[in-house]
C-alpha cells in the first residue's frame, strides 16, 4: 500500500526501490505532496532520492513545491555540477509551468468562446 510506500522512502535501501516507489506514488493520481515534503525535509536520503522526489512535487499543486523545487535545483547544481541530480527538480518546475500554461489557455477559451 502506499502507506507502506511513503514509510520506506524514509530511509530506502536502493535507488531503484526510490525509482519504483516514484512510478506508484505517481499512477496512484492522489496527492502526497505533504508526505514527500516530510520525507525531503526530515531524512537523510540519497541525492538522488530527492532530485526523484522533488520531480515528483511537480505533479502535484502545492504552494510550496515551487520554492522548494527551486532551491534544491539550485543547490545541486552548486553542490552537484558533476551529477544529473537537479534534473529532477528541473522536470518538476517544468511539470509545474506546463500545468499553469494549460490552464491559462483553458481560461482564455472559456472567456473567447
């Protein structure tokens, strides 16, 4: 279950555990931004865990995954210029920006029409 999911992510034992654990979080359609928040800010996980994470966040609408999104791409990409890890927060806030341009055509349709 996903419950299970989000308690192992606390402290995964594999990279690909974190991969799989993504792909169900994600296909399940509900929102566990709070919980991947949680998991981000209050364990000790992989670079690469949260690059996954943080590309998760941008799926979801949550005030605070844009700023969070933002400061980790940035600091990978500080900390990390050799690695790939701040393509994860990059894919979220990308996620995110093609979510808002949606909408705003939607909205414009609606007003034209």
């Amino acid at each position: 279950s996903i419950p299970l999911i989000i308690n192992g992510l606390k402290k995964p034992k594999s990279s690909q555990f974190v991969e799989i654990a993504v792909k169900i979080i994600h296909a399940s359609g509900k929102d566990y931004s709070r919980q991947i928040f949680e998991i981000i800010q209050n364990n000790q996980i992989t670079p690469y865990a949260v690059s996954l994470l943080c590309m998760l966040l941008g799926f979801y609408e949550n005030k605070k995954s844009e700023k969070i999104l933002w400061d980790y791409y940035h600091y990978f990409n500080e900390h990390f210029h050799n690695e790939t890890y701040s393509d994860g927060p990059l894919l979220g806030l990308i996620e995110m920006r093609e979510r808002k341009r949606e909408e705003l055509s939607k909205n414009q349709n609606i007003t034209m029409g």
